[in-house]
C-alpha cells in the first residue's frame, strides 16, 4: 500500500499498533475464554461419555444374560439328551451299559422333553445306521421315527394344532446344500458329526407350520469312548429375543437408540425397529465398518466406539463355550446422550459471547483515543517532510536542470537527507556528461560499422559466386575424372583379355614348333629309307649287268634269262632314278621343314615378347586406374570442402548483414540516448562546477534554490 502522506503513514501505522494490541489483548482474553471453556466442555464431556458406557455396558449386559439363559439352556437339553443316549451304547467296566433303555423308552424321553419345555419347537435324535443295532428289525417305519432302513432317527415336533407327533428326520439330515445365508441344510447333524463338539446353528428363517419363524438349533454329538454314533439335539424359536431387546430400548433414552444381536456366523438374530433384517447377514443390514468392529469384538473384549454422530457398543458374550461369541450392539445418536450437556454449554456460550462483546467495546475506545494521538503526531512529523518535498518539485520542475541544489537547514534527518540528495545530484550530472560524450563516440562508431559492413558484404557475396563458380567446375571436372577412370578401368580388362590371348598363342606356336621338329625327323628318317632303296638298286642293277654277262656267255640258252636280266636292270634304273627324286624331294621338304620350325620359333619368341608387353600395359593401366580412382576420391574432397567454404561464407554474409543492421540500430540507439540526455541541462565539461553554498553549517554544490517558508 502505498501513502500520499507521511502523516497518513505515521497515522495509520500508530493507529495499526495501538489496533493490533488492543486486538490481542481482547484476542487473547477470548482465546483464554474459548480454551476454559473447551476444559469444560471436554471434561463434562469426559464425564459424559464414561457415564454413558458405563450404562450402555450395563444394559448390553442385563440383556446379554438373559439371553444367554435362555440359549444355554436348551443347549443343556440337548447335551442331556445326548448323554443319555451315550449311556445307552457304553458298556460298564466288565459289564453291561450302565443303563438300558428300549427304542420305544427313548422315542418317549425325546417327546417327554418336548412336552415339558414348552419354549422348544422340537427335539430329536439320530442315530449313525446300525449304530443302535438291529436296524432291520425296524424297516417300514417312518411313521415311528425310523428310517426307511430301520435307522434310529425320532423327531417329535409340535403341530400346528400344539399336538406332539413324531417323524423320521428323513435324507435332509447329512444334505451338504446350502441355503440362502450359506448354513448347510443337514448342519445340525453333519457339524457335531464333523467337529465331534456341540454346536449351535445360526437362527434362520424357518417355515413352521405355515409361519415364518426365526429358528436355532442346539445339537451334541452321541459319543461313545469318542467314537460319533450319532446326534441330538432341540429347535429354539428365537423371536423372543426381538422382544427383549424392544422393551430395553424403549427403556433407553425413550427409544432413541436401537438394539442388534448378531449370531457368531453374521447373522442378525434381533433388531429393534428392523424387523425385516432378521436372519440376514450383518454386513447388509449393518455396513462393512460394524462387520469389522463385530469380529474385532469376538476376538477379544468389548467395542466402544464414537461415529458418524452415534456412540456404539459391541458386546460380546459366549453361550455355553461353543463358538465363537454372540454379539450385541447397542447404538444411541450423540444428540440423545448429549442433550443435557448441549444445553448447558449454550447457556455459558451465551454468557460468554456477552462477555466479549463487552470486551470488544472496550478495545474500540482505546483503540479511537489512540488513533486520534496518532493523528496529531503525524502532523508534526510531516511538517519538514513537507517543506523538503517542496523544495525537490521546484527542482524536478526546472526542466531536468542538474545544476540545482537543495538548501541544507539544521541538523536532524531531513537536513541529512537534502545533503545526500545534492550528492547523488552531482553524481548524476557527471554521470550523464560521460554518457551524452560517449553516445557521440558510440554514433561515429557505429556509422563506420555499418559502412564497414556492407562493404564487407558486397566483398563476401563477390566471394561466394566465385566459390559457386568453382564448385561447377570442380563438378565438371569430377564428372571428368570419372569418365577417365571408367575407360581405363575398360582399357585394363581389354588388356587383361588381350594378355590372355597373347598367352594362349605362345602356347599354340610352342605346339607347332614341337610338330615342325617331329616332321624334321620323320624326313630325316624317309630319307635314309630312300637312300637305302637306292643303294638296293644300284645293287640290282650290278646283278643285273652280272646276269647279262653271264647269259651273253651262256649264248642261246641264256637269251631268255639276258631278256629278264635286261628288264630288271631298266627297273633298277627306274628305281634308283625315282629313289633320287624321292630323296631330292624329301631334302628339299626337310629344309622348307627346318626353315618353317626356325620362323615359329622366331613367331614364339615374337609371342612371348608380345604376352610380356600386353602383361605391362595391363600393369600400367590397372596404375592408371587406381591412380584416377585416387584422383576422383581426392576431387570428391575437395568438392565437399568447397561446399564447405560455400556455406561458412553463405553463413558470413549473413552475419555481415546482421552486424550491418546491429550497427544502425546501434546508432540508432545511441541517437536516442544522445536526445534523452539532451533533455537535461548540464555543464560543459570545461566549465568547473560551482562551488558550495554554506547554509546553517552545511555546504551544497551548486546553484542554490530560493528557499520557501513552510505554509
């Protein structure tokens, strides 16, 4: 919050203090009120509510023994039923049972007992098959309390006309089926069967002749040295413990509150003003927080409980130690209880609300009194406040004229702080003196970046179409380069097929030389095959001269063998001539042989100098090729470091432009601070400032302000 007026400050501040004590003091005289009060209010209220438990016990407890009269009782009939029947089947130490007793004898006990407990519905027996003996003896008699096999099993109820008849219990008794509140139907046999212990069944509802009755059955296993024979027990109606609980509620509180008993299963066997929950599970009828208090009440002691506006007490209770325990629930509205001691503490509410508003009309006069003493004291603080903050208008009104001082009077704070006001206003003029010298420097400065910018932006887009025009050639001749690399990588396989064929062609001269050289020596050998047929014929030729000879001496007889000799000497001429030109021939065919073997030779050595220069050139053009991919990888780089180049300088120029625009703004800035300075009226820097004018023992710098008498 912010104040016009220091006198308003001081006022409101005092007026604040003197408020705020006098708000304790009453806050704290009623707070001292409101806690007495609350001592009393809860020690009443302690007292109360033991009170109330210690008559909600007293009552559960009336109630819960009687009760647990009326149950244990007919579960005393039942026992005593059992144990006669147990006496029966026991026999005495080295002799007969201690007592005898025919099926008809005990038929009678069970209905006697019926007769003389007027409060029983019925009461039976059922004895395991064959368990009594001679059960065949009896079959076909259903009507006399026999199975249909001669088991033992009398049931004497009463009719609707109050007659006392008997019938067999019937299959129904070991039914393992479940009724609507979960109890098996045959439960009053097959637990004391199973548990070998008495048990009482939780109260249902039961048809009996034509009315719906809340019934229990109390049963005790026939034991004989702890061997189960069988079973007894009686039916209790249970509505008289509605009864009961009714007229103690009414009793309580005039019926303000409302009774429940809950059978050690959940069941509710009672409940005062709820008559249609009876033999419905607790947790219905009741809520899941009473479920848990109920079992927390079987577990141990008694429950008592203060919620949702009602105060509740659980009290547990056993019925002849079978079990776990019965419960019953007493519940009263708080409002009931409370009723006397509300109306008490309305009564000192009242006195007590007369009080402080006493209290509080105090506490406002002080507070006015105070108020109005505040009031004239802020007066005289403010008057020299006041002059003081007159005296600083005509400064701010001069036109933000820094050369004007405050007048300094006396001594007190008002004169210190005019002193300090001439300090900083002195401060201030030297401090916007270097700022309207250095926004100048700033403005110049500034200029020349701007210019400095653009020139250097022109300079960098100049560089950047020059960077571009070299990333297209660096292109072109990268599209070049691997132009190249793909015709010497072509040139490299023709070579590398050429060095093949060249190779398999040395190898085919090498073969036909082998075949030139065998030829040779085949014609070497039919030449001397020819020369020995010449010489067989020049050996004919002499037997044939011989032979002439010899018939030319033999005269006419050897005319016919000179005719024979002369004949063969012609042929042996013929052969010879023909030996000589088969010779000649053959020579001739051996030298064309020996110089066609020489040129293949001169051709093979000629292919295998052909195979050594195609295998270099495949050398040198696979160097070539590794060499262009080199050069393309290389080209590839600097492509990309020329896109790199292109960018950063993309990049520069843009951060030309904006130092370029940074710098007018700077310029423009430092105009405007030039102008906001210009608004004050400053020395210049050679001028010295003024010096200090002395007023009742102060100095002030400057020039002084005319002074003003405080109006």
């Amino acid at each position: 919050m912010q104040f016009k007026s220091v006198r308003t400050l001081v006022t409101t501040l005092v007026g604040s203090c003197i408020l705020l004590v006098v708000v304790a003091l009453v806050g704290y005289s009623m707070f001292a009120n409101s806690r007495n009060q609350a001592l009393v209010d809860a020690q009443t209220s302690d007292l109360l509510e033991t009170s109330i438990a210690e008559r909600l016990e007293a009552v559960a407890s009336d109630q819960a023994t009687r009760i647990q009269s009326r149950l244990e009782h007919a579960m005393t009939l039942a026992r005593n039923l059992a144990s006669l029947n147990a006496m029966m089947a026991k026999p005495d130490a080295g002799g007969p049972a201690p007592l005898t007793l025919s099926r008809d004898e005990l038929s009678e006990v069970v209905r006697q007992m019926v007769v003389d407990n007027p409060e029983l519905l019925d009461a039976f027996i059922g004895w395991e098959p064959d368990a009594f003996g001679h059960d065949a003896l009896y079959t076909g008699r259903e009507d006399q309390g026999y199975g249909p096999d001669g088991r033992f099993m009398p049931w004497w109820y009463r009719t609707k006309s109050g007659d006392i008849e008997v019938l067999a219990l019937g299959s129904g008794m070991e039914s393992q089926e479940r009724d609507d509140s979960g109890i098996r139907q045959g439960e009053y046999y097959l637990c004391p069967k199973e548990t070998r212990r008495s048990c009482i069944v939780d109260p249902h509802l039961y048809d009996y002749n034509g009315k719906m009755l809340l019934v229990t059955s109390f049963n005790a296993p026939i034991l004989v040295d702890g061997e189960f024979r069988g079973s007894a027990g009686v039916d209790l109606a249970v509505d008289f413990i509605q009864g009961l609980l009714d007229q103690a509620n009414a009793s309580l509180y005039d019926g303000a509150g409302e009774m429940v008993l809950i059978a050690p299963r959940g069941g509710i066997t009672a409940f005062t003003g709820h008559a249609d929950a009876l033999g419905k599970p607790m947790a219905g009828a009741l809520g899941e927080a009473a479920v848990s208090r109920v079992q927390q009440a079987q577990s141990g002691d008694s429950v008592y409980t203060t919620t949702d506006g009602d105060v509740v007490l659980y009290w547990p209770f056993e019925v002849a130690g079978i079990d776990k325990p019965w419960v019953l629930m007493v519940r009263l509205p708080q409002s009931a209880v409370m009723a006397g001691l509300n109306d008490l503490q309305a009564q000192l509410g009242a006195q007590r609300h007369a009080s402080m508003l006493g209290m509080i009309a105090v506490g406002l006069a002080i507070a006015g009194v105070g108020l109005l003493a505040s009031w004239l004291l802020g007066g005289r603080i403010a008057r020299p406040l006041r002059q003081l903050a007159e005296r600083m208008r005509d400064i701010a009104s001069g036109g933000g004229d820094l050369t004007q001082r405050l007048p300094v009077r006396g001594r007190d704070e008002t004169a210190d702080v005019a002193t300090q006001f001439n300090a900083f206003a002195e401060k201030m003029h030297d401090v916007l003196v270097e700022v309207r010298d250095s926004s100048d420097s700033v403005r110049v400065a500034s200029a020349e970046i701007a210019t400095g910018s653009q020139d250097l932006s022109a300079r960098t887009e100049s560089a950047a179409s020059s960077i571009q025009e070299s990333s297209a050639s660096m292109e072109e001749l990268t599209s070049t380069v691997e132009h190249t690399a793909d015709s010497a990588r072509q040139a490299d396989q023709l070579a590398a097929s050429a060095s093949d064929v060249a190779t398999r062609g040395g190898q085919v001269v090498s073969e036909v030389v082998q075949t030139m050289d065998e030829i040779e020596a085949s014609s070497r050998q039919i030449a001397e095959i020819v020369t020995l047929m010449d010489g067989i014929a020049f050996q004919t030729n002499l037997l044939a001269l011989n032979a002439s000879v010899e018939a030319a001496r033999a005269g006419e007889q050897g005319r016919g063998f000179a005719v024979v000799a002369g004949e063969v000497r012609q042929l042996a001429s013929r052969s010879a001539d023909a030996s000589r030109q088969i010779k000649e021939l053959i020579d001739a065919s051996t030298a064309k042989t020996r110089s066609g073997a020489e040129r293949v030779r001169t051709a093979g050595t000629t292919m295998d100098e052909i195979v050594a220069s195609v295998t270099r050139v495949t050398d040198v053009l696979s160097e070539i090729n590794a060499a262009t991919r080199e050069q393309s990888q290389g080209i590839g780089q600097v492509n990309q470091a020329v896109a790199d180049l292109d960018r950063m300088t993309q990049q520069n120029a843009a951060m030309v432009e904006q130092t370029a625009t940074a710098a007018e703004e700077l310029k423009a800035q430092a105009q405007r601070l030039a102008e906001v300075v210009g608004t004050f009226t400053l020395r210049r820097r050679s001028e010295a400032p003024a010096p200090y004018a002395l007023t009742s023992g102060r100095a002030t710098r400057g020039r002084a302000l005319p002074e003003h008498e405080p109006g």
